[in-house]
C-alpha cells in the first residue's frame, strides 16, 4: 500500500495552463452548488418547482469540458475558445436560476437581505439570508507615509510601499510581524518558461534561473469609502498591464488583492511571491474535502522533485505554535515553496502560479483580459484558512425583499463543513446534504433540520443506499471523512 502523496513528476505545467477555461470551471461549479442551494431552499419553503432537468444538463455540461484536454489546458485554440464560450453560457444559466430563487425567497419589500451560500462562521448555517445590517467592526483607517500607505482595522495592520508591495502585514493581537525585513511581498515576478518538451504539459525547474521582479508602477492612489481601505495600482511590463487593487475591509484579517491582468507574453510565467517571516516546516494545500501537507524542504530527491504543486481554495504556511498565513484564491491551482535561512534567521516563501504562455498547442494561450482574486490572511490556522477560502470563492448576494430567509439546515461541530444541499436525484422531494470534516481530526457535532421530516439517514455519495442502513443528526466524523445524509421530507 503506498502512503502519501501521488505526485507526477511531469506535466506540472496543467495546473496554470488556460487560466480563462479554469477559472470558469472553478465560478460554474461552485453557481451550480448556490443554484442547487437556493433551489431546493425555495422548493422546501415556498413549494417551487425544483429545476432537475436544467441543473442536471448544466453539470453535465461541465463534466464535460472537464474531459483531459481541456481542463489541464492542453488542448489546440478553438478547444478553448468553444470551451470558455460553453462555461460561460453554464456560469449566466446557473446564476439565473439561483437569482429567481433568491427573489421568490426574498418576496416583495425593500429591505435589503444578505443570501449567504456558506456554512463557516455565524451560526454555522447553509443558505440563510439576513437583514443587511453593519457588524459593528472597525472600520480600515489609511494613513499615508514617506514610504507608501498603512492600512489598518484593529485586527491587522499592513504597509503598502510607494511601489504597491506590501512591506510589513501585522496581526495586531499578537504582535506578530509577517513579512521579513527588506523581502517585500505581493511581489510579481516574470519568469522565462521553455519546457524541453511539450510547452503547455510542463514547467520544468530552470525556469527559475531566470526572473524580472515587476516594481515599476505606472500609478498608484489610495482612498478609504465606508470603512474599506483600497490602494490601487497599475503596471506596465513587456507587453502586458495589470491594475491591482488593494482591498482591506472592516473586521477582515484578509487583504483582497483583485488583479486585473491584460495578458500578451509568449513563453513567460507570471508568479506573485509572498516571503513570509515563518518557519514553516510544511505547507497545507487544500484538496476537495480537505488538504494535503507537503514539506517545504528539500533533503531528498523526490521533494526538490516538487518544485511546483497543486492546491485549490487555499495554501497555509504554519508554525509549530499554530500562527501561520494563508494564501487563498478563486481560480489558480498552482503554487511553489522555498524555505530560505539568512544566519539564524528562517523564513519561507510561497508563490502563486497566475499565468502561463506556452506556444503549443495554442500559440495565443490566454492572451487576453484576466481577473484573479488572491487574499493574503494574517494570523490564520487550518480552521481560518479553510473559512477564507470558502468566502472568498462563495460570495455574499444582496436581495431586496420582505422577509428574512431561513436556512434549511444548519451544522454544530469543529471543522465541520457543509458543501452542499440539493434535492435527491431520484426526484422523490428528500432533501440531500453533504458534510465533511476539514481539519483532518477526529470530530462531532450534529446536522439540524430546519424544515418538518420524518428522519435522517445516511446515504452513498451517489445517494443509494447503505448496507447495513445508518442513521443521521449525530454526526462523529473521521480525518477528512465525507457524509451524504437524506432527509425525507413530512
């Protein structure tokens, strides 16, 4: 039996390749998990007809596309254009359908209420809306300097240079600085990328021996609007642009960096490098239900082997002591780690993949408009990254209407993570609900029904039936572990 990780020593240049066809993955299936929510919501609470025929043709749709070779991004040009024209047309289609639940949710009214498709935080509640309402947190103050901007919240304070890079990020409470001394981070780096072989498949590791660090700012301005701080920065390099704006919110330890990217290398790779001042002995890259932890050093041939890595919502670098900083995102899958030691000094460094220009098969690869969001989290352990994640990729909806809106279920229990609620396949009216466990320990907790049933029972992830039959609400889950519960409906 082979224990750890299953790691190709090839062809780690899919995770970046045709950021347009992933990133479009990434926003159709998590619309696809908020269409299904607000759905099944609207179908228990108002009697709605549940769409099983339009969500099932749009999953299908994106499974599709999902084929080797067009999610690595290795496939030729009108592969990719048909690809993003099909995505996009899922991404519009399941927006609408969760847009006329919220609205039928919502009812008539001008109260202004918050549709939240996340079960971190709060109450622990999937698919609640609430009257909008200020959280009563600080709101970010900006004050400008010689050297650049301090943006600050009460929970976090970080330095933006003159340069737009972020300088010193501090986690208030304890006095933690971040970032090492003159190794600013936000940095964007261009690097030269000519794979041996097979130009979109493969980053190979010389890439590195060559990089131009992106200082030069074309513009940068600052201003603070209902307590949010923003700095905004635009750059020239090569032959692209890039605006970056700098987001710091009220009660957030979270620093937003939304990159606007107009993108026209041939065979470059664009990283964004974050040196952090911790001595972290490995990384924690999220998987689906989970995260995998990987060593930041390199004693053997198999780990300087890998030299570049996948990860999903988020990266966290830790500590022993449990602080750490997490990296998270809403549409790239590839990062890189170093550890570097200056005397006694340990820091480690951690990069995110942004874009690729290979010139095979596609020799246009993504060249175009780009937006990625990445959140840089101050002060973060597995259970905050996780939650970061999580928001960042499964945004807020304001709706206007009369009432506020219920969920219909709602979780108790460490690290445990609802990621979605549907209505069964069977078309029976059961309502299905997925939970796993995300900090890889031992928990429990229990499932609450907020909607009149006849019991709980545990089903397979395809949702048939189990040998010997469980039953639900008391939840004590494994490592990672995955449950599927049934709820019949009275």
């Amino acid at each position: 039996m082979w224990v750890g990780e299953l790691y190709l020593e090839l062809h780690r240049g899919t995770l970046t390749s045709q950021h347009a066809t992933k990133a479009l993955h990434r926003w159709a299936e998590q619309a696809l998990i908020e269409a299904e929510l607000w759905a099944a919501t609207a179908t228990v609470q108002l009697g709605a007809e549940y769409p099983h025929d339009e969500l099932d043709r749009l999953w299908q749709t994106v499974l599709l596309h999902e084929f080797h070779d067009i999610l690595p991004g290795t496939s030729i040009a009108w592969v990719h254009r048909e690809a993003v024209e099909v995505l996009s047309g899922v991404l519009s289609d399941a927006e609408k359908l969760s847009s006329e639940a919220r609205k039928a949710l919502a009812g008539e009214g001008e109260r202004e209420l918050v549709f939240t498709p996340t079960s971190v935080g709060g109450g622990r509640a999937l698919g609640a809306a609430v009257r909008d309402a200020r959280s009563g947190a600080e709101g970010a103050t900006l004050t400008e300097s010689p050297d650049g901007y301090i943006l600050s919240n009460g929970l976090i304070s970080v330095t933006i240079s003159a340069e737009g890079l972020i300088t010193s990020a501090v986690d208030l409470a304890s006095g933690r600085e971040t970032i090492p001394a003159g190794k600013p981070a936000n940095l964007f780096q261009l690097h030269q990328d000519f794979p041996n072989m097979w130009d979109a498949w493969d980053i190979d590791r010389f890439y590195r021996n060559r990089v131009e660090d992106l200082t030069a700012v074309t513009s940068i301005e600052a201003s603070v609007i209902d307590g949010v701080a923003t700095v905004v920065v635009e750059r020239a390099f090569s032959e692209s642009h890039l605006t970056q704006t700098i987001v710091l919110a009220p009660g957030s330890r979270t620093v937003l960096l939304r990159n606007d990217i107009d993108w026209h290398e041939t065979e470059k790779l664009l990283k964004l490098a974050f040196p952090l001042d911790l001595f972290a002995r490995e990384t924690l890259a999220e998987t689906q239900f989970g995260f995998q932890r990987r060593v930041t050093h390199v004693n053997t041939s198999w780990e300087a082997a890998k030299f570049e890595t996948s990860m999903h919502r988020f990266v966290l670098a830790q500590e022993d002591d449990g602080f750490g900083v997490a990296l998270v995102n809403d549409s790239i899958y590839g990062y890189d780690t170093t550890r570097d030691a200056d005397g006694d000094d340990v820091t480690t460094t951690v990069r995110l993949s942004l874009l690729r220009a290979p010139r095979f098969p596609d020799p246009d690869t993504d060249h175009g408009h780009h937006q990625i969001e990445v959140g840089l989290v101050i002060g973060a352990d597995a259970e905050i990254a996780t939650a970061e994640g999580i928001r960042l990729n499964a945004l807020p909806h304001v709706v206007r209407g009369a009432a506020e809106v219920e969920p219909l279920v709602s979780v108790t229990g460490k690290g445990i993570v609802v990621s979605s609620v549907k209505l069964a396949d069977d078309r029976s009216g059961d309502v299905i609900v997925r939970v796993y466990e995300s900090l890889g320990r031992r928990t429990t907790g229990a499932l609450t029904v907020g909607f009149e049933h006849t019991g709980i029972r545990e089903v397979s992830l395809i949702e048939d039936e189990l040998d010997p039959p469980r039953t639900g609400g008391e939840l004590s889950l494994k490592p990672f572990e995955v449950r599927t519960l049934r709820i019949a409906r009275a």
